[in-house]
C-alpha cells in the first residue's frame, strides 16, 4: 500500500501583487479582494464588502491564522471592477 504524501505550500506576503486575489475573513464575515497597491512596506486590497491596508508583517500573521487566503481565480473583485 503506497501512503499519500501532502506537501504543505506556505504563502507570504510576497505572493500578493496588484490583481491577486485574496479571500479575508474579519469579524463579521468574508470577502473576496483584489490587492491594489504593494508598496516595500505595506500591501492594500479593496473588495465589494471590506477594504484594508497591512504592512507586510500584519499580512503575515493574518495568513498564518488563516484569515487572509489567496485565491486562484482571473476576475476582480473591487466595487463596480475599479482598481483604484
């Protein structure tokens, strides 16, 4: 009997340029986002029901907890597909 193996891929905040799209879990609820702005200090992302903008080492603990994931998907996801 051959054992499946799972291999792990660890996203970082280095994965997330303008178009990617991430999922983010807040509070309230989830929304899907399209990332905006990367800059050398922070990554903003803007979505139908949640905005925000986190430094690089906030993207990193907000992936680690599972509240942001990136999704594979080619469409945006900013109120009425504006990026800015």
């Amino acid at each position: 009997m051959t054992l499946h193996r799972r291999t792990r891929l660890t996203v970082t905040a280095a994965a997330l340029h303008p178009g990617t799209t991430v999922r983010y879990h807040y509070r309230t609820g989830t929304s899907l986002a399209t990332v905006v702005e990367r800059t050398d200090r922070h990554v903003a992302f803007i979505g139908t029901d949640c905005d925000g903008t986190f430094t690089h080492g906030q993207i990193e603990r907000l992936i680690d907890d599972g509240r942001l994931e990136v999704v594979l998907d080619d469409e945006v996801h900013t109120p009425d597909n504006r990026s800015e």
